[in-house]
C-alpha cells in the first residue's frame, strides 16, 4: 500500500479545506450581473424617476394654479370689509331722501350723523382724509396747487382748500386741491 492510500481521513480533509463552507465565502462573493439585468434595473429606475418627476411638475403646477386663483379672489374681494363698512351709510341716504320734508335743521342733523357714519367706514377701511388747515406749508406730496394768490401769508403756504384729498394707508388716492399764497 502506498501512503496516499493508508490515510483517507487526511485526503478528505485537504479536499474540504479546498472547499468553500456552506454560507461562509459564497456569501462574500459579487453576484455577477449580466447586462440585460443591469439595462432592466437601469429602466426601473429611469421609470420610476420619470414618474417622480412627473408628480413633481404636476404638484408645481397645482401649487401655481392655487396661487393664481387666491391672487384673483384676493383682487376681486379686497373692498369687501370696506363695502360692509359703507353699506350703512347708504342706508342712512336712503332713508334721508325717503323722509318726508319737515324742517332743514332735522334734515341737516341728519346728514351730519350719516357723514359721521362715512367719516367712520372711512377710518375703519384705513382711508385717511387730508385737509390742510390755511397756513399749512405746501407740500406737493399730499397737495396739488390749483391756484396761486397774492397774499400777507408765507410764500407757498396754503390760502384755502377748494377740495378735501384722501390717502389709503400713507397712499395718496386724491391729493388735495388748494390754493397757495405768492408774495405781494
């Protein structure tokens, strides 16, 4: 007998060293990829970016879409609270010009509290009226000139207001119409 043959244990023991263990290395090695697996994996992914992509533009567009139709109604209601302001005052006008005649002190009492009434939706839709005091310095922002007169005054101070100007939250809606003084 030779010697290979007077230890089998030994052989197998070479050979199962030589072996790769169930679950030990083969857990460690790549898994080989072929291409038409990657180009699949690839297109999955491309899919599934293009549909991202796509519910991405779509919420934008929603968001836009919102943003413009808030803008619209915030255009389209934003005298609202004003007008809530105003409609009593109206009221109050119809029912002056719906009362019998009786003297023009009541009469005049009663436009006195209905412009009282205005005075009041005015301040509370912040719309603020300017009317210069005569003396008042000129002042081209909130005033505009209408004619100027020889007067005992300071140059360019103002003689008398011909028509009230308004300003919305420090906004000049109307300036006011004055007259001005000019040296003798």
């Amino acid at each position: 007998m030779t010697q290979e043959n007077q230890n089998p244990a030994s052989e197998q023991e070479h050979i199962a060293a030589e072996t790769p263990a169930e679950g030990g290395a083969e857990a460690s090695v790549p898994e080989v990829k072929t291409p038409e697996q990657e180009i699949a994996e690839l297109n999955q992914k491309l899919t599934e970016m293009q549909d991202n992509y796509l519910r991405a533009k779509a919420e934008g567009e929603n968001i836009r879409r919102r943003a413009v139709e808030d803008i619209s109604k915030a255009h389209k209601f934003a005298i609202e609270s004003f007008a809530e302001h105003l409609v009593p005052v109206t009221d109050s006008l119809y029912a002056a010009l719906n009362a019998e005649a009786v003297d023009a002190k009541a009469f005049k009492e009663g436009l006195e509290i209905t412009l009282k009434q205005l005075l009041s939706a005015f301040e509370k839709g912040r719309l603020t009226e300017i009317n210069p005091a005569s003396g008042d310095k000129f002042d081209p922002h909130h005033h505009q000139a209408i004619a100027s007169i020889p007067s005992d005054q300071e140059a360019n101070t103002v003689v008398s207001v011909l028509q009230r100007g308004y300003s919305i939250a420090d906004r000049i809606l109307r300036p006011a119409l004055v007259t001005v003084s000019t040296p003798k």
